[in-house]
C-alpha cells in the first residue's frame, strides 16, 4: 500500500435525471490516470483504495458508481445499468479532461472494458480479487 492522500478535488456529478455520482481525485496532478472502480454491490470506494496506486506516479480518480456509496440516492436500483456505468466513466473523464486512463477493479465488477465503446481511451485494465480472512467463531 502507498501513502493514502486526501482527494484534492471531490464532488457530486449529475449523470441523469435520477443520479449523482460522487468523484474524487488525488495523486499526481501531472500522473498518469488511472480510474478506480469498487467491488459490489453497494459498498463504494473507501479511503484506502487511494493506497492501491503511487501517489506520485498516478491521476488517482475514484467514483462511487450509481446507487453506491457517497453517490445519490443510495441503492437505487433504477436507470443502473452496465452501459450506465460505462456512460458514467465517460462523463468523468471528459469533465477531469482525461483523454485516456487506466482501470482498475475489485474482483465482481462488471467487465467494463469488455464493454468500452472507446476502447482506444483504454491505457490498461488492472484487476484484482481483495480477500478479507475470517476468523471461526
């Protein structure tokens, strides 16, 4: 894990006439952009998944997808589809300006890169399973 920075910018963006997607951005302003997507379902992104990249290396972008995390509203279901998502990234990328990113993703998310409809936007696809041990009780 890298030193985990606070975003330097942040904020809510509207992406239909239902949702708002929360965003954050940290890491090397001047880096190469990586796009972070959590595990499912629900849970969002939290603060530590900004120590999966080096800070001084990577544009670390972060988005809490539709009905997840800090996005509005909570667990909504409706208007939330796999091209939804992919709409979503887009929208991101071009409000932060990004003309092509990396992805990373926790183990069950959508394949989203199997579904780019950009694919020349696409730098690298990143993913990784993240296993908590459990402890018998």
């Amino acid at each position: 894990m890298h030193p985990i920075q606070e975003p330097r910018n942040s904020g809510l963006l509207r992406v239909s006439d239902i949702h708002e997607i929360y965003w954050e951005e940290s890491g090397n302003p001047d880096g190469h952009p990586v796009i972070f997507l959590h595990g499912g379902p629900g849970a969002g992104a939290s603060p530590a998944c900004r120590g999966f990249f080096n800070p001084e290396h990577f544009r670390i972008v972060i988005i809490d997808q539709r009905g997840c995390g800090r996005s509005k509203p909570y667990a909504c279901i409706e208007d939330n589809t796999t091209w939804d998502l992919v709409a979503d990234i887009e929208k991101v990328r071009e409000m932060l300006g990004i003309q092509m990113a990396g992805f990373r993703r926790l183990m069950g998310q959508h394949l989203v890169a199997d579904l780019c409809r950009n694919p020349s936007r696409l730098r690298q696809w990143l993913s990784f399973a993240r296993y908590f041990p459990m402890q018998a009780v």
